[in-house]
C-alpha cells in the first residue's frame, strides 16, 4: 500500500460507506456485478449528484476502486 492523501483517505471513506450509487460513480469504481438492478431517482452517496441510483452491493460494494485507490493504481 501506498501513504494516501487526505483527498483519497476522503474518498475511500465515502465509497466504504456508500449505500447507493449511481451508474457513472458505480462503472468507474466498481465492477457491475448482477444481470438486473432496481434503480430509482435518489442522490448519489458518491457524486452527491441527484440521478438514478441502485445499491452499491451491485457493484460489488466499490471494493475495486477502494483498493486500486489504496495500491496507488486509481488515476
């Protein structure tokens, strides 16, 4: 692991803790995993964005993009 900045210690805390996510935050820090979603209007616990959202477990609860942020991977 790699000594993060406060703005990626900040961002890893927000993707551990969200709960819903949108598509956008969902593709570019987790990986789709389930072939069908419910999905409703709702702000987004990453983007803080007003847009569909679904549960953040659909996409593998953003564990990809928390650890290539904590590996020093995520540009």
């Amino acid at each position: 692991m790699v000594r993060l900045t406060k703005e990626q210690k900040k961002l890893v805390k927000k993707l551990e803790d969200a709960y819903v996510v949108c598509s956008d935050c969902g593709s570019k820090y987790g990986v789709y995993s389930v072939g069908c979603s419910s999905v409703w209007i709702e702000k987004c616990d990453v983007c803080d964005e007003e847009k569909p959202v679904t549960e953040a477990r659909d996409y593998a609860y953003l564990i990809t993009g928390i650890r290539k942020i904590k590996l020093g991977e995520f540009k």
